[in-house]
C-alpha cells in the first residue's frame, strides 16, 4: 500500500527524460481515482516509480520539507475533485485557506519555482475560479488540465494525460549551469538507456499468475512490453512501404519458402475498404508474415504464457475486465457488427495492464505451439465472429502458420532486458 503522510497519499514517478512528476491531491476528495491513475501510470513509466515511503521525520519543519520534495520535480499533476475546495480543516475553515495546509504548500513551491502544473479534473469537477483560491494559488486556474473521467472513458482520457506527459517538459525555470545527467552522457558518447515504455506498449511484470483453464500456477520469469494495441493497418504499411515485406532477411527460411511457392506478394484484404482503415487491426496475415513484421520492427511475437498474463493478470478472471461476460466491453459476435473495428474503440474493456481487444476483435498469432506436434501455431483472444465462450481469458486455439483470414491479426512484445538507447 502507498503511504499515508497526513492523511494524504504522494506519488513521485520519472519518465522518459529523467524528470519527475509529482501527483498531489486530497485523499478525501479523490483518493480512489488517484489510485488508478497512478497504476495506468506506473505501466507506462516502470522502474522509475518511486513512493513517499516515510513520513514527516519527527523535528523537521514540515513546510521545507514539502518543499524540498516539490523542488526533486519537473511536473506537478493536481488531482482535483469536486470537493477539494470543501475540505474543512480547523474550526471548520476551509482547508486551502489554512498556510499549513500539504496540498497548498505543495503547489505555492511548484508555482514559486515555476514547475509545471497540471489541473488533472476528476469526478465532474471543474478549474477553480481564481478569486476563490488563495492570492498564492490563483495562478492555477490559468493553468491548461486535463479531465479524466470514469469508465467507459477512464483508460481514453489516460492515454491522453500518458501521451502528454511523453512530450519533452516546458521547462519554465532557469538553465542549469551544469549538464544534466542526460547531456553528460551525449557529450562523452555515452550511452543512455530510455526509461519510458516503448509507443504504444505497457509493462508486464515478471512473477506468478493464474494460468489456463485449470487456473495453475505459472510463472513468467522476465519483465516484458506489450502492445496495448494489435498492430494496426497504418503500422503494418509502414513495414510495406519501407519494403520490408519483400525482403527476405525479415522472413523465416519456412516464411519465406511459403511467399515464394505461393506467389504471395502482399496480404489478404489489402484493398478491401471494409477492413483496411487505418486504425483497424491488420488482419489477413499468416503467423510467417506477422513474424516478418515482429522481425522487421525489432519485436517478437508473444508465447501463449506471455499473452494471457497481459490479458488476466495474476487473477482467475474470465475476461480482461472481470470474470463475467458483457458484450459493451469487446467486439464479437454477440455485438452483431460483422466485421473489425478500431483498436481504442472499447475503452471500458481494457485488461488490468490497459491493453485493449485483447478479447474480441481479432484472434492473435502467439509464439507458442498448440501441440507436441509442431505444425500448428496458438492463436488467443477470440474475434469479431466468436461467441463469448471463444473470447474467455484462458481460450487456446490453433491454424497454420500458412492461415489467413479476417479473424486473425496479431500484436507484439519486448523484453525489457532489450531497451531503446541513445547514443552520440
């Protein structure tokens, strides 16, 4: 559990450029939707998390200690609810009218210091007025925010503070007279490894979780990034125009031979305007040119173990959101659709790492063979045209790794051990 300093709960996190956020807000006031979106964020910016673990030390003023903590970061997230104005401290005086009050010191220190601030607004609320704040506070009602609402649009509005906070920071403070840690790596030739996720994937933990139909246990013994999403038309025409799908040395030799036996020179519904918009998942791709892809984009394709986890989590739930079915969350046949559909289309469907369509949409190749026989691949997840018992978390299926249709697309993983770096 986060700790508690002053009935408060204080995340600090670093991302990708080594700077650091820091998430204020009143437990009373949003303590449960700060809780999420600090877990959304620690999937995208691992390992540089870090947790106020220790309170207040006992003799120490704790307004410069505050400070100091608001002074370690680049970017303040004010988490902001309806009723974090109304919280009353003594003699039933508004709380942000009290100076000693941890959230309105926190943010008098990040305006003072001129770090950015942004209002992150939850339940319904709204960017204070400024005559209605303190005069030392009234900056932030000037301030750009952001809204995160609950579901079905929680995940949605996370992707969009996520993306943000991706950016390189508006640095509003003066230059620093010595070179960051970063700039000393560039200068010397050094190089630096990139902390943030890699686009468009999330974190899975190494460990143990609940595997298959009998729910045993198995552990993955690696941290590894999915993506969030199946890889998408866009980015499967980005490998074809950058001719990676006619070069053999993205291929496998059995890839390869299938391409050239079958005269095979680009996938199926390549041309179909029902399947090829830009943000559906490419389907028509047999597992040799899925593999390609994964090769070509310096990825692999997922082992079946590796799949589920990212799908269940270490629960025994059936589904990515829970254990019962429920037909507004995914796209099968039960929506009556038809046919594929964009990948953030279903936000309120997400696994508990945020990956979405990881039940409906499309099937998904995995790695993995389906048996000791080593002529057919698994595919996972169901698609558009499976009834919900196909779509279950646990549901292993199997085609030939020459099979193309419109159910099956795929998405891909990295190690985390294999990090992006830069170098002079």
């Amino acid at each position: 559990m986060p700790s508690v300093i002053a009935g408060r709960l204080r995340f600090v996190l670093c991302y990708e450029t080594m700077s650091k956020i820091l998430i204020s807000y009143r437990r009373e006031d949003s303590a449960d939707v700060t809780g999420r979106i600090y877990d959304r964020l620690i999937q995208v910016f691992p390992q540089s998390v870090f947790r106020d673990v220790d309170s207040i030390p006992l003799g120490v003023d704790f307004r410069t200690y505050l400070d100091e903590q608001v002074a370690k970061c680049d970017v303040f997230l004010a988490v902001i609810g309806r009723d974090w104005m109304k919280a009353k401290g003594r003699k039933g005086k508004s709380r942000l009218e009290d100076p000693s009050d941890f959230v309105r010191i926190e943010i008098e220190s990040a305006l003072k210091r001129q770090i950015p601030v942004i209002p992150v607004l939850v339940g319904g609320a709204k960017i204070p007025e400024a005559q209605r704040l303190p005069t030392s506070i009234q900056d932030v009602s000037y301030r750009n925010g952001i809204v995160v609402r609950p579901d079905p649009d929680f995940h949605k509005d996370m992707d969009r503070l996520i993306a943000h906070l991706k950016q390189p920071v508006p640095s509003l403070r003066e230059p620093q007279t010595e070179p960051t840690t970063q700039a000393k790596a560039v200068l010397t030739g050094q190089q630096l490894v990139s902390q943030a996720a890699p686009a468009d994937m999330v974190k899975v933990p190494k460990g143990p979780f609940r595997y298959g139909e009998e729910k045993t246990r198995e552990t993955i013994d690696h941290d590894y990034w999915i993506d969030q999403y199946p890889v998408t038309n866009q980015k499967y025409g980005e490998f074809v125009l950058d001719s990676g799908y006619t070069q053999q040395k993205y291929g496998s030799p059995e890839g390869w031979q299938w391409k050239t036996s079958k005269s095979i020179t680009y996938r199926e519904y390549w041309n179909n305007e029902e399947w090829n918009k830009s943000d559906y998942p490419v389907v028509g791709v047999s597992y040799y040119e899925a593999e390609a892809y994964a090769k070509w984009a310096g990825k692999r394709l997922p082992a079946e173990q590796e799949w589920e986890k990212a799908a269940r989590s270490e629960d025994a739930r059936k589904y990515p959101w829970g254990k019962e079915f429920d037909k507004s969350r995914c796209n099968s046949s039960e929506s009556g659709i038809g046919h594929t559909t964009p990948v953030p289309q279903y936000s309120n469907g997400v696994s508990p790492y945020g990956c979405y369509d990881m039940a409906g949409n499309v099937l998904e190749w995995c790695a993995s063979w389906y048996d000791e026989s080593l002529s057919r691949r698994v595919v996972r997840g169901g698609s558009w045209g499976n009834r919900p018992m196909l779509l279950r978390v646990s549901n292993r299926d199997w085609f030939l790794a020459s099979f193309r249709d419109g159910t099956i697309g795929f998405r891909l993983v990295q190690d985390v051990s294999n990090p992006l770096y830069f170098a002079l």
